[in-house]
C-alpha cells in the first residue's frame, strides 16, 4: 500500500511533534494549509490526538509519532557506501 497524500499529511504532522516534552503540543488554526488542518482532524478522528485542532499527542498517538520520526530519520540520512 503507497503513501497517499493524506498519508503523507498525517506523517508530516506526527513529525512536528516533539517527543522530549511531553507537555507541548500543537494548535493548528483555521488559517492553516487545508492539508493540515485535514490531517489533524483525521489523526483525532483515529484517536491519535486529544483535539481536533491539534492538542496532545494520545498514547497510541505518541507511538505513531516515534515510529513515523524514526522512519524520517532513517530515510533522510545519508547512505553508506559500505556494501557498493
């Protein structure tokens, strides 16, 4: 299954997140790119955010967030030139 768009709008918003500090969270206005603002909505519709608009990440929430940073920080390193 290919990364849709919306996808991709939910995994750039789990990455904004910061994962130190648990107790910042993220407040998406009206005035938003529309993508955004859909992609909080349905991460809160799935239950990974506390609020519609944004707020806190949810328990489920977080591990999505750690393992969509993760993924980030794997495919944007450079690769090793060890096994060419």
């Amino acid at each position: 299954m290919p990364f849709t768009p919306d996808l991709v709008d939910e995994l750039n918003t789990l990455a904004r997140f910061d994962l130190a500090s648990p107790q910042q969270g993220l407040k998406v206005h009206k005035t938003a790119d529309p993508g955004v603002i859909g992609a909080t909505q349905r991460l809160h519709a799935k239950g990974l955010l506390t609020q519609v608009d944004g707020g806190y990440l949810t328990s489920l929430g977080r591990d999505a967030a750690e393992h969509a940073q993760a993924a980030l920080t794997i495919l944007d390193s450079v690769p090793s030139m060890a096994n060419d």
